[in-house]
C-alpha cells in the first residue's frame, strides 16, 4: 500500500470514528434522557436521584455503561487528527490535541462513576436507617461534586471546548477544511463554554445561569463534531505541496546555484 494509499485510508478512519462516535453517544445519552431525565437530574437532591438509580436497576446501569464508552470513541479520532491533516509538527494543535483526549478521559470517569459508584450508595441509602441515609448523602456530595462537577463537567468540557476552538482557528488560519467548519465550531464552543455557568452554581449558589446553555451548546457541539467526520470523510485534504517548498529559485537570465565542489 502506497503513502497515498495509506493516508487516504487513516483520513476515511478518522472521519468514520467522529461519525460513528457522535451518532452513538447521542443515541445513548437520548436513551438515558428518556429512562433517566438526564442531565436535569443531576441538579436534583439524593432523595430523589438515588432511589431513581434503584428504581432504573440493571437496564440503567448499562445504560450509563452505553453512554461513557460510545463517548471514549472520540478519543481515538481526536488523536489521529493532526496527522490526518498533515500538521502533527504544529505545536499548538497538538497541545490541543492531548487537551481533547484528556477530556474524553475525564468524562469517561465522570459517566463510569454512575456504573461502578453510584448504584452501591443508592441501594444504602434506600435500604438504610435514617444514620446510614445521613452518611449516604455525605458521600454522594462527595463524590458527586468531585467525579461529576469538577472532573466530568467543569475539567471534561472546557479542555475539549478548549480542543475544538482551537482546531476552528486551525481550520480558519490554514484552510485545511472548509471555512464553514472552523466557523461554526467557534460559534458552537463559545455557546457549549455558556454552560460552565451551571456547573459553577453548584459552588457558588446565586450564580447566574441560563438554562439553555447546556442543550444547545452539549446539541450544537455534538452536531459540529458528525459534520467534522463526515468532512474528514468525504473529503480531501488540503495540505501544502511538499514540491512547492522544494523550488529552486532562479535568478532572470542566471544559472540555479550549484553545489560547492568539495575540497
């Protein structure tokens, strides 16, 4: 298999991986929306989140499950990316890059906490005398504060917001995509960034939120990111002619330079 071969097959990858990702970690999370009223729930006290979690048993658990490995999925694209578009030299995408994937991976703790945390603490908490329920909620805050609030959703999403505005500059600067690609994907990481707001109010009480930062930005981002691979996927990619930094330049009525003879 020939470079071009090659790349043209790492470039079809990686435009199926952002598809194949975005479409079923949407089709995950509006099943967990459906069964579960996520993500208003998450705002909602322990009395009424845990013995939800109960209620939903098995069937809710594996769809947390679903939902946190459909969203790994993006890792794996975001990484191959920069050699994707011929620019793994470039070191400000690449901090981006390890920016995004370490993203996905504190999201993916942030969902699993939901598999493998949640569902022992909310079947203490249904079953228990009213101390072990005290000593129940204590640890859902916890746990809840630091595994969702802090790594999920504060740390997840601004580095992988932080991840697409700067691949939008990328794409703006350099013309490897489309124009409308790195525009609408600045347009949709300042609307997804409104929804720190939200997450910033479960520290600061009375901080102004609007509460259709988190739908629209969370919807318009995920969209963003389909549109990315089917780009990626269809389309060729515009990277500089290696034959064009090659050209010898030749002075009018002149000879090219030539080598030095060697002494």
């Amino acid at each position: 298999m020939g470079p071009m071969r090659a790349g043209d097959e790492l470039r079809r990858t990686t435009g199926a991986l952002f598809v194949v990702g975005a479409a079923a970690f949407a089709a995950a999370a509006t099943v967990l929306s459906a069964t579960f009223d996520w993500p208003d729930i998450l705002r909602e006290p322990p009395d009424v989140v845990l013995p939800a979690v109960v209620e939903g048993g098995t069937g809710l658990v594996w769809t947390w499950f679903a939902t946190a490995w459909t969203y790994a999925i993006l890792a794996v694209p975001i990484l191959l990316l920069p050699a994707v578009l011929g620019r793994r030299d470039d070191p400000v995408l690449r901090v981006a890059t390890w920016a995004g994937a370490t993203s996905v991976l504190l999201s993916l703790i942030g969902f699993l906490r939901w598999v493998f945390v949640v569902p022992p603490l909310a079947r203490s908490f249904v079953s228990g005398d009213p101390v072990t329920r005290a000593a129940v909620e204590a640890a859902w805050a916890a746990q809840h504060q630091f595994g969702g609030a802090l790594l999920g959703e504060h740390l997840g999403q601004v580095l992988v917001i932080g991840w697409s505005a700067t691949l939008s500059v990328v794409i703006l600067r350099s013309r490897v995509l489309p124009r409308w690609l790195g525009v609408t994907g600045l347009a949709v990481s300042t609307l997804y960034l409104l929804n720190q707001a939200d997450i910033l109010a479960t520290a600061v009480p009375g901080f102004p939120v609007w509460d259709l930062a988190g739908l629209l930005g969370s919807t318009g981002w995920g969209l963003w990111m389909a549109a990315l691979g089917v780009t990626v996927l269809l389309r060729p990619i515009r990277t500089p002619s290696p034959s064009a930094a090659a050209v010898i330049h030749v002075p009018a009525g002149g000879r090219p330079p030539q080598p030095a003879a060697p002494r």
